[in-house]
C-alpha cells in the first residue's frame, strides 16, 4: 500500500513489468496507455448500410411490394422477416386485406426491421 491505495494483483504486476524497461520503454508504454484512455471507441464501429431508393409503383401487387422491400433493404436478413411477411400475405389472399393496405403493412414492417438493425449497430 502507498499513499493509503491498495493495488489489485494485476496493478501490481503492471507495475512490476513497467518498473522493468528502461526510460524509453517507459515512455512508449505511457503514450499507449493515454492514447487507449482517449480513442473514441465508437469510432471503429459499423455505419448501417443505407436503404436503397426505389419508389413505390402506383399499382403495385402484394409479391412485387415484397420483391421491393427486399430489394430496398438488402441488409435485413430475410429469414427473420419470412414469418412476418407470410401472415401479412396471408392477410391479404386468404382474409380479404387489400393489396394497398397489405403492402402499406410490409412497408412499416420493413422499416421497423430496419430501424432494429440500425439500433444494433449502435450499441
């Protein structure tokens, strides 16, 4: 103990290699130290890849809408949104939900995704 501080085991094993080098040593072994205390270490992390601009048709069909947003977010791992965009499909073949307000679902339902992937590339 020095000063009233107490030192882990790996304090003191830092300290015991640095008291080991020489000068220089010393100095380069500080200069890294400040430098990982000071990187910003959201530097080095992954930008989302921005979605890819295609403008809805005007008339549209429910399988074309789903070949658009895949197309639109390629980043999106499409396995995860197959169970998803099955019911919005089945909504509109099998219980009467419109092309319009189906695809206007697959829309929110992609970009929701989208929104997910970006948070996770932030944390």
């Amino acid at each position: 103990m020095r000063g009233g501080v107490s030192l882990s085991p790996s304090e003191k094993r830092v300290l015991h290699l640095f008291r080991s080098l020489s000068d220089e040593q010393q100095h380069t072994v500080s200069a890294f130290m400040e430098f990982l205390t000071t990187r910003d270490t959201h530097s080095f992390s992954v930008k989302p890849v921005p979605p890819v601009e295609i403008p809805r048709p005007e008339q549209e069909s429910v399988v074309k809408a789903i070949k658009r947003l895949r197309a639109t977010y390629p980043m999106l791992d499409q396995n995860k949104l197959f169970h998803e965009t099955s019911e919005h499909m089945t909504g509109h073949l099998l219980h009467g939900k419109s092309a319009s307000e189906a695809i206007d679902e697959l829309e929110a339902m992609f970009a929701r995704h989208y929104q997910r992937y970006c948070d996770e590339l932030d944390k």
